[in-house]
C-alpha cells in the first residue's frame, strides 16, 4: 500500500511539473493493454498517436510503471485501461489523474453491465477482469472505447462511429466463428486446464469447464493442494492436454504433468494461451482477433487429438 501511495505521488507530480507536451495535432492515447490498443486503432486510424504500456508477454497483474510510462501518462489526452483491478497499483494511479482532471482516464472494462461480469472469489466486491475472452462482452468495452474518443475529439466523431460499426461486425463474426471451432472438442474432453483463472468468460461462452491453478491474478501463490486436485482432475477425466501461458511461468503446469505422470497418466502440455496480452505484433496472435484465434485453435486441437 505504501509503494502505491508513492507511485501515485510521482506520476501527479509529473503530470503537474512537466511542460505541456509538442503535439503533430493528432490525439495522444495511452492504453494499458494490447487488447484496447487494438480497438483503439481500428477505430481511430492514423487519427491518434497510441501507446501500449503492456507489451507482449507482459503479466499486468505485478506490473509496475515505468519512467518512460509516466512521461507517456503526462503526454497524453486520453487514458484507456482495463479497470476491474486488472491493472492492480496502476488503477490507483488512473482513478487519481482522471479525479483531479489532469487527464481523461476510462476504465473500458468496467462498461460491461454488472449482470455480465463473474465474481472474483475471495475479494469483497471485485469481479474477474478478464472480459476480453468474450467477444460479446468485449463489445461494451469497444464502445466505451469509442464514446472516451469521441468525448476527447469531438472532430473525429464521424469516423469513430463509423469505423466502430465494423470493428463491433467483426467482433460478432469472431463470436460465431469461434462457437463453430469449439463445437468439434467432444462434451467429455471439455475441460481446460490453465496456468492461472484467466479464461472463464472464455469457457462460459463456449462451453468448457475451467479450472487453473492460480487464481484470477497471478499475484496469487499456486497451493500444493491445488495442485493435487488438479492432478487428480485431470488423471480421473483422462484430460490429454494441459496449457501454459505466454505471460505466466509454466512450472505449476509442469508440476501437474509431473505428478500426473507419477501416477501413470501421460498429459502433454497442448501449447501457450495468451491469457493476459497479445503476441507479437506482427505475429499470428498480434492482433485481438489474431489472439483469439489461436488460443480456441490451440484449444481444439489438442483436446481432439
């Protein structure tokens, strides 16, 4: 709690003390996720100068500023994150700069209507941020993307409305596409075993049972008891195939498979999700659509094989 009360101090001290930034005249965004940058320039285009604060790889529940971040939050008009304690300390850090009106912060996730959201179990009022993994709740998301750029650049309101009317198309050619993929995986291998809690909105929209070994942030420490009940999960269903993920270390997964095998069940790790962040930009998984593609792709194919 002290660090965040000092992060928040030097991000308003550098928002207060720096000189306002040289601007080309287009707008400067800053986004923590990969997932709103994408939205963010489909909807946009060459209208906005964007910056990503989290990168490939990058686990946005331990992450923590850096100099360059905060020269990026004092440059901008418009700040878009997550919310829904995703971005853990950060979130502080936005809610302070948009309340003292230095700069336009939206919390994208947090436009999902309450009925939508999951509960995040074990912390008082909080729900599971991961909505992305739904094309359907994305949609709210994309929106409140949309209304924050239209609120800062009130110009552009004609493209935004427009070029936001296709990216919310292709979010619901994505969802149809996706159900037809997950329809091949047989009722009984229809369980995903993963690294940490990221994938519920996933399974409750195509029909798969969750379950992982940490909980929904990977600030969480992965329990030995967890770790037999996922064993014995996954010896009992005869589960083929188990997952890593890009931006969470693969040893509790390890540690599944090894204490499967122990027991004379072979399950293979069938490839890494991207739970949390995008893959490389000009990689199969560099974009949201991209991204989802693989993870359900990665999904089927190895719990039909």
């Amino acid at each position: 709690m002290q660090f965040r009360t000092v992060l928040v101090g030097i991000v308003l001290f550098v928002l207060t003390a720096c000189a306002t930034p040289v601007t080309d005249g287009r707008l400067r965004v800053v986004a923590t996720t990969g997932q709103i940058s994408d939205a963010v320039r489909a909807i946009a285009g060459d209208r906005v100068l964007l910056r990503t604060l989290l990168g490939p790889g990058i686990d946005p529940h331990t992450y923590i500023a850096t100099e360059s971040d905060l020269f990026a939050l004092q440059e901008a008009n418009l700040i878009l994150y997550n919310g829904l304690h995703l971005e853990a300390g950060l979130s502080r850090v936005f809610e302070n700069i948009h309340r003292r009106g230095y700069v336009r912060a939206v919390a994208v996730a947090e436009a999902v209507p309450q009925h939508l959201l999951l509960e995040w179990p074990d912390h008082d009022k909080a729900y599971d941020p991961h909505v992305w993994h739904d094309p359907q709740r994305w949609r709210y998301a994309v929106i409140a993307i949309r209304d924050a750029l239209i609120a800062v650049d009130p110009a552009g309101s004609e493209i935004y409305q427009q070029r936001s009317e296709r990216y919310l198309a292709d979010l619901q050619a994505l969802d149809r596409e996706l159900r037809m993929m997950a329809e091949r995986i047989p009722p009984e291998r229809r369980i995903l075993v993963t690294a940490h809690d990221a994938f519920r909105y996933f399974g409750q929209a195509y029909g798969l049972r969750v379950e992982a070994v940490q909980g929904i942030s990977t600030a969480t420490e992965a329990s030995a008891s967890t770790i037999r009940a996922l064993t014995e999960l996954v010896v009992t269903n005869r589960i083929p195939a188990i997952f890593v993920e890009t931006s969470v270390s693969p040893r509790t997964i390890e540690a599944v498979q090894n204490a499967a095998r122990a027991v004379g069940h072979e399950v293979r790790v069938g490839g890494a999700l991207y739970s949390d962040s995008l893959g490389e930009p000009d990689g199969p998984a560099g974009t949201y659509f991209g991204m989802m593609r693989h993870n359900m792709q990665t999904i089927v194919e190895a719990l039909t094989s």
